[in-house]
DNA sequence: GGAAGAGATTGATATCTGTCGATGGGATGC
DNA sequence: GCATCCCATCGACAGATATCAATCTCTTCC
C-alpha cells in the first residue's frame, strides 16, 4: 500500500472533509482501553485468561508488590469494565474472565495477553 | 473450555503459587494502550488508517471541538507512542499510521479501529 | 523586511488516577 | 459470643492528564 504524496491545501482554507466519527464505538472501545492501560491490570487480565481455573484475588495481591486495597482496586476496575466475573467461596474472591466478552474484546485479549 | 470448581484454599495459607509476570511485554502493551485510550485519539487514529492518504493536523483541529493546542498535544501524544509520523510540507503537517507499527500493534488497530 | 497562517510549546488549572492506611462486612472456627 | 481471616469500601493524598490561552517558530507571500 502506497500512501505517498501528500493533499494539496490552499492556504487560509484548511479542513473542508471532517472526520468519521461513530461516538458509541470508540466510547465503548475507550472503556475497555483504559482498563487495560494499567501494567497490574494488564498482568492481572493475562493471567486469569492463561488459567484454566478461576484464581483467588489473593494470589494477585501476593504476587504484586502493592497492598491489598490497591489490589482490590484495580480488580473493581476490571469487574466495572465487564472483563471479569467474580465468585464468593466463603471468605474467598475467586475471578475469571467474564464469560460474555464481546468478541471485540475477546480479539483484543487475543493480541495483547 | 469449563473453567468449573475453584480451587481449595487452606485458611492462613494463601497465595502459593505466584503469577507468572513478563514486565518488559507488558510495559510496552500499556504505552500503546494508554496513547489509545482516549476518545480524540482513538478517532484519530481510526481516520489515519482509514485514510488512504496523510491526513492534515488541521482537518483534525476543525472535526474535533477541542482547541488547537489540544489537537496538537494528543497528536504529540500518538508520536510519542511510536503510531504515527509526520510529514511537514510548507505550513502544513501531514500524519500518517507508522510504517514500522509492530506486528502486535497493527494487530490491535485492526481489531478496534 | 514585514504581515499572516499553521502548528508546536509553555504555563496554568481542574480533573482523574493510583496508592495506602483505616475501617467495615461477611464467613470460619474456637 | 468472640477472635481471626479475606475482601471491599472509604478518606486522603501525590502524581498524571486533559484542556485552554498565550506565546513562539517556521513558512509563505507581498
């Protein structure tokens, strides 16, 4: 694919073609970007799709050098994107990734974890 | 797949095993994905690969309702991120998609955008 | 040289985000 | 009941981020 020569612009008359904008899309692409635009988080996602069993939050806040509110914190983030699904077992919080991913979403994990 | 029974826990004894962490994959997904997720510059982004050709900055600055200085910080934004380059021709400066995007990368463009 | 246009940079500000300590809430076990 | 454990939430705070007005740089045209 050859993108060479540049449009030619007429000074003082800039901008006549505005941009394709579909709002909904990128909003809801913009949602699932930021709760992966976080290294603990990012990790934390690769994880849970590596494993064939749903993980205790505990493990995470064992393997990261941060506290267990931050922990939390970051898996709430996850929990309110839609890309983990949690289950209570007595005192302990077992997480998966959600089972209804877009596939959208389930591309994307696809490239990056 | 089944991703059924949880783990057994022993009280007390939590977090064996640790979570297998690749730091320097990750921190380079995160840079990518933090230069995208934004809602200005994922759109930018979709119109530059959808663009046949370079795009001028200013069809930018007159499709988003965003300052110029702003047009101008979130495109430095994508230039710092290694997804776009730029050529300048006169008074003008014309963007593109990088030539030389990764493979994982351009994989990601392609899922979302 | 001087004026004008395009785009980058700077400085300031308001908001968002990551982090931790402290607290709360539910389950387990004595 | 009461202590203990796990996890979520709250409050606070420092650092990052998005935004704009003002300014600067570079180019073009007269």
């Amino acid at each position: 694919m050859v993108k060479a020569a540049v449009p030619e612009r007429i000074k003082g008359v800039c901008c006549p073609p505005s941009i394709p904008l579909s709002l909904a899309k990128v909003d809801a692409s913009v949602d699932v970007l930021k709760a992966l635009a976080d290294p603990t988080r990012l990790q934390m996602v690769g994880a849970l799709k590596r494993s064939s069993q749903p993980v205790c939050i505990c493990d995470f806040t064992a393997a990261f050098d941060l506290s267990q509110p931050t922990i939390s914190h970051h898996m709430g983030k996850l929990r309110d994107a839609g890309l983990v699904e949690v289950t209570k077992v007595g005192i302990w919080a077992y997480y998966r990734l959600s089972g209804q991913l877009e596939p959208r979403t389930r591309a994307l994990l696809d490239v990056l974890v």
